[in-house]
C-alpha cells in the first residue's frame, strides 16, 4: 500500500457522498457492535463498584458515546482517513478496583488531569515522534498479535453456538467467492437471520429513552489524581493511543498525530465532567475499518469513521436503550462477525511483520508478546509487545565488533 495515502488524499475534492458505500457503513456497524458488546460491560461494572446512581451511569454512558462519536466524525471528515475512536477499555478496567476508594466528584477531578496531560502530550507532538522511531515490521506485528484472539473466536464460536457461527463463516466464504466487498454484509446479514430464527436475539426491554447528561463539579484530590488520573494517562497512551496509530499506520496511513491524539484529549477534557473517563484513538475496532473490507480503495474507506461516528451518537443520545440492542446480540454472533470482518486487516498485519528478514525474529516476539495477552503494571500486551520487539531489533541489530 503506498505511504502517502494520507497526502493523497488531503488534495482528493471528491465529496463524501461520492467516497461513502454500504460497506463502510457495514464496518463501521461492526466496529459500534463489537464496542458495546464486550467493553461496555467493563464500563458498567466500574460504574457498579463506584456505586453510581443511575442518573450519573447514563450521564457516563452519553459522554464516552458523544466523545466517541465526535471525534470520529471530525477527524475522519478533516483528514479523509478512517480515524476510529473509542472510550479507554483498559482505563475502564483501572476504575472497577479504583472508583470506590474516591468520591465520584474526585474521580471526575482525577478525569480532567488526565485528559489534559493526554491533550498537552498528544499537541506538542512527543508521542508521535516516539511511535515514528518503532520499525514498520514491528508495528505489523503488534496488529496481528492484537487481532489474533479476534481469528481464534471466531473459530471457536462453533463450539458455543454452531449454526449462528457457521452461517456466518460459511456466508462469508460463499460471497468471497463472488464478491469480496459485499462478504462481510452477507455474513452479518445471514447471522443476524440465523440467530433470529434460532430464538438467539434478545431484545425484551429495550425502549428508546433520551440521554439525559449529568453534570458533576470537579473535586482535585491529590490522592484520586494520584490512584485514578496518573494510571489512567499511562493505560490510555500506552494500551490505547499507540496501538491506535500503529493500527492506521500498519494499514498503510500516515497519521497526524497530534490532532488526532490532542483532539481526543480536547474531547475528554470536555466531557470529564459529565463522566467521561478518557476518549481515545481504538485499535480492535479500528482495524475493522482500516483495512480492505471496509473498501479496496484506502482513500475511501474515511466514511467508514463517519459512519462510525453518526452511530456512537445515536447510542449516546438514546441513552442506554440502543446499548440493549447491541447486548441483546448472541455472543457468538459478535465473535464470528468480528472474526471474519477482521480476517483482512490481520493477513495484512502477518505479511508486514514478515515482509523483511532482518526484522523477522524481532517481529516474531512483538507478535507473540502482544498474542500472549500479557500485562504488567495494569497495561495490556500491545504495549509490551512493542518494548520487547523493540529490545530485541536494538540487540540484533547491533553490530559486533570484528577482532
């Protein structure tokens, strides 16, 4: 894929409507579903364990979803890349063990120092100056290995419920045949049907109900700043925002950094007070609009992050109604759409991270490492899969002085 896809398309006047098609809109649809299915339950057992009132949950639930859907909408449409953005997952994870030991006023204070340290990182441009020093073979790797459980569910959804899962990995083969761009709707398209026929959708209860955003004043306690804001900085720029632009620049981008990452700060410095624990640029849901199912062509595949965008909002404003639609969805439906929708971004990720032999073994344990799911100090296998991959080109690469 060439390297100046970004350039390209900043002198492209083709208008939105032009660029958009149904499967963008089908990945983006995708990337809503796979965020609400699995981490907004993290969301809501932190929300749990702060002993929220329902009032300040669905406050929680609109920011992160407004948050979300701005800056997907913003930055996809100003820089004509897919840029996909998400509430911080491992963050959220952080607040389940945290958000009881603090008033909710000083977590909301802890919120703010957060983003604003994320907004001043993220424009001063240090962080993408640190991510351009990683080898492209490395960056490969780190997609794979992140992407590579998603494959492995996939797979093994045959075993939790076989007639959704296969109908949608036999769909996906049969209209490959025929139609790479349209295999992914078919395959949504049959499972969706499968698991309606089969009595697997549950949808009882689900009413549309208006947001309504809560706002709390700020408390800045040095112990929640310390315990909440200072960790939460670390998960979300290292588990978050580097797997997130090595997502678009493994897909062949050329992301600006510091709007990217300066604006999702903006965006969380904004709504921390209605509850919003950090905004951020995604990786697993990224990759499905990224790569070649969302378009061939990688300067058409943005409106895949409009329509990303358009749909968090609608999530937001109906509060936690359109959530119970996404919840509602079979498990193993979500698993084997999310593996097939994935599939293309992960064969590319493999192929780059092997492309070169002088980075192959350091390539190997990036993939590996990042595979592993393994965490240290709170943050994810993505992360350390880059330090370790890291470790080893600088060792192989050093070379040894002759007698």
């Amino acid at each position: 894929m060439p390297e100046k896809v970004l350039a390209a398309q900043r002198t492209d006047r083709r208008s939105f409507f032009s660029d958009a098609s149904l499967s963008s809109f089908v990945a983006a649809l995708i990337a809503v579903v796979v965020s609400y299915s699995g981490p907004m339950v993290i969301v809501l057992t932190a929300a749990q364990a702060g002993k929220l009132t329902p009032a300040q949950t669905t406050s929680w639930l609109w920011a992160i979803s407004l948050g979300s859907g701005l800056t997907c909408l913003v930055l996809s449409l100003w820089t004509k890349v897919p840029v996909i953005t998400a509430w911080s997952t491992p963050g959220a994870a952080l607040l389940v063990t945290s958000m009881g030991s603090y008033s909710y006023a000083s977590a909301i204070g802890a919120f703010l120092v957060s983003a604003l340290a994320i907004t001043l990182v993220g424009f001063s441009g240090v962080f993408g100056k640190l991510m351009a020093l990683v080898p492209d073979a490395l960056v490969s790797a780190m997609l794979a290995g992140i992407l590579f459980s998603f494959g492995v569910e996939a797979f093994r959804a045959l075993g939790q419920g076989p007639l959704v899962a296969a109908a949608v990995l036999v769909g996906y083969v049969l209209a490959k045949r025929f139609s790479a761009r349209y295999a992914v709707p078919v395959a949504l398209l049959l499972g969706v049907l499968t698991a309606a026929v089969s009595g697997g959708l549950n949808f009882r209860g689900v009413s549309l109900d208006l947001a309504s955003p809560l706002w709390t004043t700020p408390v800045f306690d040095v112990a929640a700043i310390i315990g909440v804001g200072v960790p939460l900085f670390v998960v979300t720029m290292a588990s978050q925002n580097a797997p997130g632009l090595a997502v678009l620049q493994a897909s062949g981008y050329r992301p600006a950094d510091r709007p990217l990452v300066g604006g999702t700060g903006l965006a969380s410095l904004a709504l921390a007070p209605f509850g919003c624990h950090a905004v951020n640029l995604a990786a697993i849901t990224a990759a499905i609009c990224t790569g070649p199912e969302a378009h061939p062509d990688p300067r058409r595949r943005y409106p895949a992050g409009v329509f990303c965008g358009l749909l968090y909002l609608a999530v937001g404003t109906f509060g936690g109604a359109l959530i119970g639609v996404f919840t509602g969805l079979p498990k193993e439906l979500v698993a084997a759409i999310a593996g097939v929708a994935l599939l293309g971004a992960f064969i590319s990720g493999l192929s780059g991270a092997m492309a070169s032999p002088r980075d192959r073994e350091p390539a190997a344990v990036t993939f590996l490492v990042t595979a592993s799911g393994l965490s240290l100090f709170g943050i994810g296998s993505a992360f350390w899969g880059l330090v370790f991959g890291l470790v080893a080109h600088v060792v192989l690469s050093v070379r040894r002085k002759t007698p």
